[in-house]
C-alpha cells in the first residue's frame, strides 16, 4: 500500500481555511485523558508537562505518542534526554496538572520515582509508562513525539482525570457509561 503524505494530499485537494478558535471549540467536544509528560535531562534538569494530546500507536513494539507545541520550553529537554514518562493523571490529581500546565519545574511536593530511563514517574498515578524516544514528526505548529514504552505499571481501579469543553471532567469508572462529572 502507497502511504500519502501531507504534501502530496494538499497538491491534489488545497484544504480549506479553517477558524482556529471554530477548530478548537469542536475538538474540545472530544473527551480526553490528562498526562504529566515528565522528562530528565542532565543532573538537575527534571521538566513537567501537561498534555491530553496522548495516544496509542502499536501494540508491537509497545509505542505511544503526544504532540507538543513547537514553542514549549519543556521540548529541548524531552529531545536532549531521548527518554520521557506519561504519567496518567487521576480525577484527584488535577492540582498537579493545573501546576504544570503553568511551570514545567514546579516540582515542590510532588512524589517521584526513577525508573529505566531517569524520566521522573509520579507516585500514585492511575498508570505510568517510562518511555525510550523513538521518533518525532512534524505535526504543524506542534511535535509529535513517539515514545516506546519499556516499563509500565497500571491499576484498573484507579478513576481517571478527564478534559472535556476547556475544563477537567472527572471519569466515573463505576458508572457502565463512563459518566463525565
């Protein structure tokens, strides 16, 4: 199978001009979970972030991937240390993630662990995977980053911290349905 390109699909149909608030108010109608993409470059240098911009990608070899903005000053530490972990954070974990959202070292407080990699893996967390990079793209005015995943720990008790609508939802996992608080 021949894979396309951007470049080759925006020869044969030019893509239309999009509102990027329009663009952002329809994706925020997308449920997603919240991250603490953490890495550790060097002795002392141990950045935060975070991101709802986390998927999987394969199963073999275990690869997952988040975007983030060209712009982050969490970036070049991420690339310098060729290693991050994604911290999945809980519906009682969004303190942290509101903390990181605006200071990428504000690590006061927070419980860390060191696991393969050196990234710093958050204590209590719903899930934590430690990842080795494995491959970035060009995403636009974002990276998008491909970790593979060498050490991962979960528990499927654990309730999850959500985003829906520019705000942090809470995830019922006793509810069939999932609600969204």
């Amino acid at each position: 199978m021949q894979m396309m390109t951007a470049s080759s699909l925006t020869q044969i149909h030019p893509p239309p001009k999009i509102d990027p608030r329009r663009f952002r108010d329809a994706l925020g109608q997308f449920v997603t979970g919240v991250t603490l993409v953490t890495a550790k470059a060097g002795a002392a240098d141990r950045v935060g972030v975070t991101v709802n911009s986390f998927t999987s990608v394969s199963l073999d070899p275990p690869l997952v991937l988040f975007c983030l903005g060209r712009q982050a000053q969490t970036l070049p530490v991420i690339l310098s240390a060729r290693s991050f972990a994604v911290n999945v954070l809980g519906r009682d974990q969004q303190a942290i993630a509101e903390r990181f959202a605006l200071d990428p070292r504000s690590w006061g407080g927070v419980d860390t662990a060191v696991w393969v990699t050196g990234a710093p893996i958050l204590r209590d967390v719903p899930a934590a995977l430690d990842c080795q990079l494995y491959a970035t793209h060009d995403g636009g005015d974002h990276v998008i980053v491909i970790g593979r995943v060498v050490q991962l720990e979960g528990s499927e008790d654990a309730a999850p911290l959500g985003y829906y609508g520019g705000r942090y939802v809470g995830i019922d996992r006793r509810d069939p349905a999932g609600s969204v608080e």
